[in-house]
C-alpha cells in the first residue's frame, strides 16, 4: 500500500518489470574486452544516459546486476537503499548462492536510480519478499553462462560439469577454470531460457540462511562509510534552510543584508513557492547559502523571516485529539461487517468499551536528511541518502524542468530512515540551490529541520467495544478508527482514513466474531502527513492488542487463552468476505493468506520461550501481544517492574515467522531495533502542535531510548520454508501494547493514550 | 588561525573561534568520520576525545580546543584492529552505522577509565549516545567482551556470531 501512495505522488507510475527480448537484451547488457556482463532479463529498456554513466562499475558499460571482471572481481549490484536493514549484504547474498561464488570475490555496487531494476522505493518491508526469487534467477543465469562456458573449453556436456567458489569443475577430469578466465568467453554465449535454470535445493544454500557479516561494516568502525551528509565535491556550497513553521504558509518579508553580513554566508535564496498540495515538494523558505554548514546556519538566524497566514495555523493537536474522541464513540461509516453488531451488542451480559489514542510521531533518524547537488549543462546529478531514488529522479526533474533522462541519482548510506527518507523534498532543494548558484550544493537538514519539517505518522483515536456471553464468549464487535490520512499530503482533500492505511492492521481484524462492525470517521489534516515504521499497524496493533488483554481480564482467562478463543480454529481470513478491499501489502492472499495458525504460533512460541506464563515477583509482570503486518506474524512478551511510579522494562522477546529468511543475523538485529523503536514511542514518543506549528525541536523534547532503558532482548526465528515476508516493519506494532498490558498486569493501571510517560516516569 | 593536535598531528584551522569543532572537522578538514546528529550534546554522534575525553564536538568552540590533543574516529586503527573495533566486528553492531562513531568513541574512552565496568558503568557512560536503530544490547555486549579481551585477533569475516540471542 505504501506503493500506492508514492504512486500517487508520481507523475507517472513506477513501471512494472517486463521481460525483454533476446536482442533487447544483449544490447542492454553490452560485451566488453574486460570481461562479460549479465544483465537482468527483467529489465524494460535502459535508458541512453544509463550506458554512458557506468563508471560506478569500473570499466563495463553498465548492466543489471552481476558483472565478472577478468582479475576475477564479482560486482553485485544492490538496488535497494541500505538504511540499516542488511540489504546490501542481503540481495547479493541470494545472488552469489545461486551463481556460485566465494564471498570473498564478491564487490557490492549501489545501483543508481534506474527503472531497468524494477521498483527501488525501498519501503514496505519488502525488498527481500518482492525481489527473492528475481535474485536467485539472476544469479542461477551467471552461473550457468560460466558453465555453459566451460564446457565448451573442455568440449563436454554441460551436464558434465559444475560451479563451485568461483571456479567450474570438470566432474570427470577434475579440472578446475576460473570464473576469472571464464568472464570473456562467458561473454560470447547466449544466455539461457529462465524456465531452463536450475535452482539450488536449500540443504545446498551456502549464503541464504546464514548470518553474514554486514558488508559496510569494517567502514563503520573507521569512520570510512559515507551517508548523505558526508558526500564533498569539490568547490561544494553549505545551505541551510529556515522553513515555514505552520504547513501553506508563505514568506512575505526577510532581511536578506542581515543574513550576508554573517561571516562565510555567500548568497541567500528565497525558495519557489510550495504548490498544493504539498506531495514532496520543499516546503516554503529562504536559502542561506554559505561556504561552510555553520555560517549557514549563522546566517539563516539573521534572517528575521515573516510568515503569512495559513488555513492550518489555528491547529491544536490536543483539541484536535479531544474532538477526534468525542467524534469516535458515535457510530461511523462501514467498511467491513458481518451479522449484526449492534443487535447482538444488546443482547450481551457484559459490554467492555475502551478508547486508545497515538499521538503525532516523527521519525527522527540519527542522520537529519541531506543531498548533494550539481547542475551542469542541463543536467543534474544528486547524491542523497534517498530510500526512493526513482522517484527522487522524477521530482527532480520535475523541479527543475528537464528530462528524468538527464538526472542521475546516486544512493548513499542512510543514516536511519524509518520512512522519512522516501521523500524527496531535500533532494529537490539540492538541485534547485545547485541550480541556481552553478555550483555544487548540500543541503544540510538540523536536527530542528527534521522534527519540524517531518512527515508526521497520524494523531489517531480507536474505539472498540465487545459485547461478551454469560459464559464470556465475545459475540459482538464494534471497532472504530479516526486520524488524518496520509493522502491528504497527496491530494490536500482526503479527511478519512483510506483503504490502504485500513488494511495496515484494522479492516484485517483476523478475530473469528459472528457479529462484527468495523467503522472509521473523518480527520481533517492540518499538517503533513507520511509513513512511520509499520505505519498505522502502530495504532491499530496498540489498540487491538490492548483491547484482548481487556477482555481477558474481563472474562478472567490468561490473554493467551482470549487471543486463542478470539482467533478461533485455524483458518485463512478473507477480509473481502465482509466487504472490506484489504490490500495485504501488495500481495494476493492466495500467496500470503492471512492465517491464524501462524499467528497462534508465534504468540505460543514467545509465551513459552520467554516463560512469559511463569509467576513474577512482586510489582514485575509480563505482558503479550500479537500482530501480522507485512505479511509476517510477530508476537512480543514483555517484562516490567513498575514501582514508586517508575516503569522500568527488563526483559523483550519477540518471535517472528517472517517465512524464508535469508540473513538471520540480520533479521534478529531487526527485531531488536523494532523491540526498541517501538519501546521508543510507546514510553515516550509525542509531537504536539500549537497554532499549526510542531512543539519540539530536538532530542531534549522529543525524546527517544537510551542505553540504560534498554532491555535484555531475545529473538526467536520461527523456521519456515514460507515465502519470505517482511521483517523491517512487523516487530513494531505489538511492542506497545505488550508494554502497556505488562503495566496493567503489574499495578493495576491501564494506559489507554500514549506515551506511558504521561503516567510514569519512565 | 588555531592550532591543536588531530590525530597526534599538529594542525592549524583558519576560522571563526566560535565555530564547534564538529564543523571544522567536516567541512573544513574533510573528515567525515565525525557526525552531526543533534547540536546541542543530546545525542553523541559527534563524540571525540579531547586529552583523553570524550567531548561532544559539535558543542566545543574551535577557540577551546587550541593546544589540546583530539582524537576521532580517523585516530582509531584504520585495519580496526582495536579491541572495541574488533568487539564490534564480531557483535555485528552496527545497523545504519550512523552513530556508531560516537558510540565507539564513547566506548573507547569507557575502557581506558575503567577496563573492567559492569552495566552501570556502561549505561552511565553510553548514556549521551543515542542509537535510533537500536543497537544498544549489542553495543552493551560488544564492550564486555572487549573488556575481557577475548577474541580480539583474527575475527572470521565471514560469518557472524548469532549476536543478540542469549547463549
């Protein structure tokens, strides 16, 4: 669904994949004297610009994703962003199991924005489940042009020989050839049909599966790995920009000689007023240009800016929440129903209602957004730290009113991105100031800049009410959810809830009740509004969760045994079945059905593993919750002490089924910074707005996790041959209401409206 | 013009006193190593040593530093063979990476004051470090066993430990 919205923010739609013709095909993929280049049979055709901007890949001309060089160099490209995830060790890790190379010979290369590679938005938890079975084909294609090749030396059937460790062995002779001495005559043979390819069985896997180093580490620790805000040209220009505090309002007045008169500033630049809706566009603002990021921010204080009016600078986003409750308790428009919610409501013995409410959040990366940006004889190249590069490339070039053809994008290291980095507003300004001053521009983002000028996931008020029988069986379900949608930043219209945002975690409500209502209601946007980590599965997972441990303590059983009688027997779900169009992530259910067993397992395997069913001491208790987002099925358990009013978390575990994994390590480091970033919000996480501007400014009042409030954390993997699903995203959304139940379990006291520390000292 | 030792080479920077050293390091000296991640010594992205401790760079006007020893990231053994280094290496720390230079300075400098401390003493000293990733019970095992010195030499690169599950 998150496709759906950058779809909307394209002019024109990320093109799908398409396979090519033979003769498309060698001419994309080019023959060099240095050696042989495989080339995606996915790929449309490449683009001219493409083949002269190959530099990036050594002497080749440009190709898709492997290349063999003669001094038996194995380049990989990774398409996808690296922000912390693994993708850069993980696809090339699929690619180089099927092709049969030893990880010592492979050499990573970013792939520049390219619409040949499929689609790059690096979001939605899936670049390894929308791109794993491509990866194993392109490395299964090498590999058997570097036997093919082979064989022919040795004038054998190719079924007479194999790859290994980046030589072919003859099995007869036991002659060996390098993958080296194979990558020109590699070159000459015609590569084969994609149903010919024969695929490794997995007892034979070498890299999927297993935990590999991440390839950007040894950098890392020197201090040598390049983010967005590390990229220097030569001749560079700092700028740094003041920008409207209150969303649509304009500059109408500012002291440009003020801002000169600071030391090392060099030009100063109103920006090009902000078109609505807002998409990505850079918001309204003035440009201090300097030759050093501190004199720029020097100046920009000096610039004494006034602000004009705005529909939004009258937003309250504590008066707006209070509205959003009140509006919530009243029946809303329908999106999935079965039998007669309201009727059997009447009928029950016992009516359990609660509301559950998510403030404003931001993302706040630890490196604030930056790009990079020269602009030379009508064209324009930009490095950023970008998790969209194409669509960076499109809005470039909308920008600045030349061809996408003549926009390179080069991806940097993200410094975290947690979604704020799909957008492509810091590029635009980039290549606007590169623009305009000819020279090279970055574009620094302060930490204030990032808090301020966010992307916000949405303030939200849930209702939910159940009715249950004289022997607690719950016959009855009323679910309602409000919050300003992420559209409106798209189409400056939308005051509801879409589809897509519902199918995060709400309208798939996989509990089996016969009589069931699930409604929303309207939410304005008065500010802007973007995808946070997992998105609205954040409030709807936080609510849900919450709302079972209420029922459990209602009917008096464990909420282990309410999730399972709310779950029912094991079954597939189909949220169509009760008028609601779910969108399951881009995926048919037939692939990635919703299906309850797995969802019980994983709650089952964390409650056992963690001995999350054991007696605690005094003031310690454990709570649980359970969630599928991303296609995966998460589940928490989590441990808490609360005493003089202090909450203190001591232990996480977590068990996830994400299906196939490829990087276990990978997906436990995720699961681990998911336990955080949703502890992270969950105790402390709140943007507030007075008069239409955010509040905070930095980490000192938007404050996020340390050290000494990190809990021991466990991983558990639940083994599966499934087809992978997502993993950056799902661990979040049952990591609030885990906490929040473990509070109640451990003193008493429900927390319905987060942050926790609105309550506790945390 | 300043002078101070980067690196345990002398160095002159010719800029506004005021300026934190943060940017002359980045913008003047090129050294990227060295992040900016909040500005006002909240989050330790930025975090180097000066005469030994560790400072948050980009609070430290230039005109404080001159005369001082700094070391950065850059100081660090570019093979990473110091035992935090090598520590992180076998933990396969870093998620993003960004704030891993602070963090590992942070951390340097914890073992040079006290090479044996217990999670207090690590939480008190990471504290000023903020990981968004959230890498912290990695970063928290990574120090110990650099403490204890185990394992430092010949770390395999090509598989990682099963870091972050319990043994």
């Amino acid at each position: 669904m998150i496709e759906l919205f950058q779809q909307a923010a394209d002019n024109a739609s990320i093109k799908q994949t398409k396979s090519v013709s033979r003769r498309d095909f060698l001419k994309l993929t080019g023959m060099t004297t240095s050696g042989f280049v495989l080339g995606s049979m996915l790929s449309v055709s490449l683009p001219a610009w493409a083949h002269g901007n190959a530099s990036h890949v050594g002497n080749n001309t440009l190709n898709l994703f492997v290349t063999i060089e003669t001094n038996g160099r194995v380049n990989i490209v990774c398409h996808r962003s690296e922000m912390g995830q693994g993708i850069r060790t993980s696809i090339p890790q699929i690619v180089a199991d099927e092709l049969c190379v030893a990880w010592k010979d492979v050499h990573v290369v970013q792939g520049l924005a390219n619409e040949a590679y499929g689609s790059q938005n690096t979001d939605g938890s899936r670049s390894i489940r929308n791109f794993y079975a491509k990866m194993r084909e392109m490395g299964a294609t090498a590999r058997t042009i570097l036997e093919q090749a082979a064989a022919e030396q040795w004038a054998v059937p190719i079924a007479d020989v194999y790859a290994d460790d980046s030589f072919v062995i003859n099995k007869n002779t036991k002659q060996k050839i390098s993958f080296a001495a194979l990558a020109e005559p590699a070159s000459k043979i015609k590569p084969p049909a994609p149903d010919s390819l024969i695929y490794k069985s997995k007892k034979d896997f070498k890299y999927i599966g297993k935990p590999i180093q991440i390839i950007d580490l040894p950098d890392m620790v020197t201090g040598n790995a390049i983010f967005g805000q590390d990229v220097t040209l030569e001749g560079m220009l700092y700028a740094s920009i003041e920008r409207n505090p209150v969303v649509g309002s304009k500059v109408e007045s500012f002291d440009k000689a003020a801002a000169m008169k600071t030391g090392g500033v060099v030009d100063v630049y109103k920006m090009p007023e902000q078109p609505t809706p807002v998409v990505f566009n850079p918001a309204n603002g003035v440009a201090v240009i300097a030759t050093n990021t501190w004199a720029a921010s020097q100046g920009r204080k000096a610039l004494n800016i006034k602000w004009g009016d705005s529909p939004h600078k009258d937003h309250d986003s504590a008066e707006y929440l209070a509205q959003l409750n009140q509006r919530i308790v009243g029946k809303g428009k329908t999106i999935r129903q079965g039998g007669d919610a309201y009727a059997a409501m009447q009928q029950s013995q016992k009516k359990i209602v609660a509301t559950y409410t998510v403030p404003y959040l931001v993302h706040a990366p630890m490196e604030p957004p930056a790009a990079t940006a020269v602009f030379k004889d009508g064209k324009c190249e930009v490095w950023a730290c970008t998790q969209t590069p194409q669509n960076t490339q499109q809005n470039v070039a909308a920008a600045l009113g030349i061809a996408k053809e003549n926009v390179t994008v080069n991806v940097t290291l993200l410094g975290g991105a947690f979604g704020r980095k799909s957008k492509a507003d810091f590029s635009i300004e980039a290549a606007l100031l590169a623009k305009y001053t000819g020279k090279p521009v970055k574009v620094i983002w302060s930490r204030e800049d990032d808090i301020r000028q966010g992307y916000y996931h949405s303030i939200s008020s849930q209702y939910f009410e159940a009715g249950l029988t004289a022997d607690n069986m719950v016959n009855a379900w009323i679910q309602r959810t409000a919050f300003p949608s992420i559209s409106w930043t798209f189409d400056g219209a939308t005051d509801e809830p879409s589809d897509g945002e519902l199918s995060l975690g709400f309208g798939d409500m996989p509990f089996n009740v016969d009589n069931l209502s699930c409604e929303t209601h309207k939410a304005p946007a008065h500010i802007r509004i973007g995808w946070v980590r997992s998105v609205c599965n954040i409030q709807h997972a936080f609510a849900q969760g919450s709302f079972v441990d209420e029922l459990a303590h209602a009917a008096r059983v464990p909420t282990q045994k309410m999730w399972h009688q709310l779950l029912g027997d094991d079954r597939l779900v189909n949220p169509k079945d009760q008028g609601f169009e779910y969108g399951n992530y881009g995926e048919t259910l037939e692939r990635f059905p919703i299906d309850t067993k797995r969802l019980k397992n994983v709650l089952d395997d964390v409650v056992t593993k963690s001995g999350a069913d054991k007696p605690t001491a005094n003031g310690e208790a454990w709570g649980i919750s359970a969630h599928r987002s991303f296609v995966s099925y998460v589940a928490v358990a989590t441990k808490v002490r609360v005493k003089d009013n202090k909450v203190t978390v001591l232990e996480m575990h977590s068990s996830i089924d994400a299906g196939t994994v490829v990087n276990p390590d990978r997906v436990r480091s995720q699961q681990e910074g998911s336990m955080i970033f949703g502890l992270s919000l969950a105790m402390m996480g709140e943007i507030t707005v007075k008069e239409g501007a955010v509040e905070q400014s930095n980490y000192n009042d938007y404050q996020v996790l340390r050290m000494s409030q990190s809990p021991l954390i466990t991983t558990y993997i639940v083994e599966s041959d499934a087809i992978p699903g997502g993993v950056g995203e799902p661990g979040t959304p049952p990591v609030a209401p885990s906490l929040t139940n473990a509070i109640f379990h451990a003193c008493g006291k429900r927390i319905r409206d987060l942050p926790v520390n609105k309550h506790f000292t945390v | 013009m300043i002078s101070f030792t980067l690196n345990d080479k002398p160095i002159k920077v010719d800029a506004d006193p005021k300026m934190p050293l943060l940017w002359a390091l980045r913008d003047l000296l090129d050294m990227t190593g060295t992040k900016y991640g909040c500005g006002i010594a909240q989050c330790g992205a930025c975090t180097v040593h000066m005469d030994g401790t560790p400072i948050r760079s980009c609070v430290m006007p230039l005109a404080t530093i001159a005369g001082k020893n700094i070391t950065t990231i850059e100081g660090l053994p570019s093979d990473a063979s110091h035992p935090i280094q090598q520590a992180w290496l076998e933990h396969n720390v870093p998620q993003c990476g960004y704030c891993q230079s602070g963090q590992i300075m942070s951390a340097v400098a914890l073992l040079e004051s006290n090479p044996n401390p217990d999670d207090a003493a690590i939480d008190d000293a990471m504290q000023g470090n903020i990981c968004r990733c959230g890498t912290y019970p990695r970063i928290k095992a990574a120090i110990k066993d650099a403490a204890k010195n185990v394992s430092t030499t010949n770390v395999d690169f090509s598989l990682a430990k099963n870091a972050g599950e319990k043994a």
